[in-house]
C-alpha cells in the first residue's frame, strides 16, 4: 500500500531529528519541506540536516525559487521514493511547501522573466491606490481580498491576472484534507518555554559555527528575493554578533508562533509530546501509525530510542 508519513513542527521543535529516528527503524527516506533549506550555501543559517534528505540543497541562491517549482519537484520525490518500495517521509517547517508537497492541487504558476519586475514598477509609478484599481478592473474578487498599501501581494495578484488566474482561491482549498497518497500527519509539540530555550541555544550554536562568515560569503554573489528571507540573514550581514543574534532570536521566536498556527489548520494532524528524546517521539508515532497501517516490522532500537 502506498503510504506517506508527515512530520511538521515549529522550529526547534525536533523535526529532523525524530524523522531521523524513524527512518532508522523501518525502510524510509526524507523528503525536506523547508522553503530555506531548498537553497545552497546558508547550511548553518537554515539548519540544514546533516543526514540524507531529498529536495535540501537543491537551488543556487540566486534562484528564485516558487511554491509550485518545488511542488513538482516533492511530486516526483515521493514517487520514486514508493516506487522504491520505501516511506517517504515529508519533514517541514513550512506549512505552504508541506501541503504542497502532499496533495494533488493546482498551485499558481511562478512570473515569468521580468513580468514582476514590470509590476513592480507599474505599482511603484503610479501609486498602490491607482494599482489597486487596475486590479479591481482585472480581478475584482482578488482585489476586494487584499489592502492597496500591501504592495506585495497587490503586485502578485496583477501577475497571476496575466496568467488567467486569481490571487482569490475558491474556498481555501489549500487545506482540504485532499492528499495525493494516504498519509499520516504528525505534529511534534513543545512547551512554550521548553521551546524558547531551544531557540536560544540554536541560535548560540549557529554563531559558535561561523553563521556570520556563511552570510558573509553568500551576499558576495548575487542572491534572489526569495533566498534574502531566510531568517535571520539580514540581521547577521548588518549588526553585530550580539545584536544580530538577539534579533534572530526574537524572529524566531515569532516565526515559531506563527508555525503552530499553521499546525492547527492541517486537517487531521495528530499532535505529539516533543519535550523528551526523538527516540520515545518516533516510537509513540510509529505505534500510532502501525496501528492503522501496514508498514514493516521495526529494525531494531537504536541507541537513544
């Protein structure tokens, strides 16, 4: 039976290192579903898993990476990886790409060359209250979805009218509970406080490892918009190590919150007790799963399962 396990968490929640322990006890590979950690070069930055892990690594920095790119791209990992006889394990942080990587919806098409750009400087000439009419006369459901001031999505929404479609979805259908395959959805859950401190003792970490000369070098080359929203980066190329280590913190901290948000409209995920060792996650969920479907029998225990 073709089955997917799905593993999502707030940052520093544990999620590589439970997925880990899981594909240690029965035949599975990682598939990453980390918008950041899809870009080469910042291995520190965005907490690349040291282990095998498809799709990590995969664009230069000056790519400009799309939701939809990297839906083609999941599709065609976790195909080979059942036609290979194993479980894919989806492992993400970013609730966008994890739906994206299970389920079978049609996802907007990435600009063409230049076409943001051009949008960009239409909304910059003639003002976000004249580039909000041009919307409304496109696409007035999209229009009547999103403020004048918000030039992101306001420039997002002219580009998707060039391509026939709407920035407006049709009843939030990201999240129905649609999956290509029959998947298992499990999200690691940590105390407040116990999270924090990982959070911080992350971030310690990363600057012990040289996270300030990664950034370094990788601004010397030309990087792309999406790259430049890695957290934290911006922050580490302009202040000092103290002051840019504080600032990665509260972002992360805020950026956590914001995952346990997403963690809540994944339509059936089962939430796990993250507060001990990956070891006793994996088991807890490899149990659950066991009990509804049909996976093989454990290789073993490892060390500190």
């Amino acid at each position: 039976m073709d089955f997917v396990l799905a593993l999502f968490g707030p940052t520093a929640s544990g999620k590589t290192a439970v997925a880990e322990q899981l594909a240690s006890r029965f035949p599975a590979e990682l598939i990453s579903a980390d918008s950041m950690q899809a870009y080469r070069g910042l291995p520190i930055l965005t907490n690349q898993p040291a282990g095998p892990t498809r799709l990590v690594a995969i664009w230069e920095l000056d790519h400009e990476g799309s939701v939809a790119e990297y839906q083609r791209l999941a599709h065609a990992a976790v195909d080979e990886v059942l036609g290979a006889g194993k479980t894919p394990i989806v492992v993400g942080g970013t609730g966008l790409y994890l739906r994206a990587a299970l389920s079978a919806l049609e996802l907007p098409p990435a600009p063409a060359p230049g076409q943001r750009d051009h949008w960009q400087r239409v909304y910059d000439t003639v003002g976000g209250a004249r580039a909000h009419e041009l919307l409304a006369e496109r696409d007035p459901a999209a229009a009547a979805s999103v403020h004048a001031n918000d030039r992101r999505r306001v420039v997002r929404a002219l580009e998707l009218t060039d391509a026939g479609r709407s920035l407006k979805a049709p009843a939030d259908r990201l999240w129905s509970a649609d999956t290509r395959y029959p998947t298992a959805t499990f999200g690691l859950d940590v105390p407040r406080a116990e999270l924090l401190r990982r959070i911080e003792t992350r971030t310690q970490a990363m600057f012990d490892a040289g996270v300030a000369g990664e950034v370094a070098r990788a601004l010397v080359a030309p990087i792309s918009a999406n790259a430049r929203k890695a957290l934290g980066l911006e922050d580490i190329a302009t202040l000092g190590d103290q002051e840019a280590a504080e600032a990665l913190n509260l972002r992360t901290r805020r950026y956590a919150a914001y995952q346990r948000k997403w963690m809540r409209r994944i339509p059936g995920l089962v939430s796990v007790a993250a507060d001990r060792p990956p070891g006793e996650v994996a088991d807890e969920i490899l149990e659950m799963v066991r009990a509804r479907q049909h996976l093989p029998a454990r290789r073993g225990r490892t060390a500190n399962a």
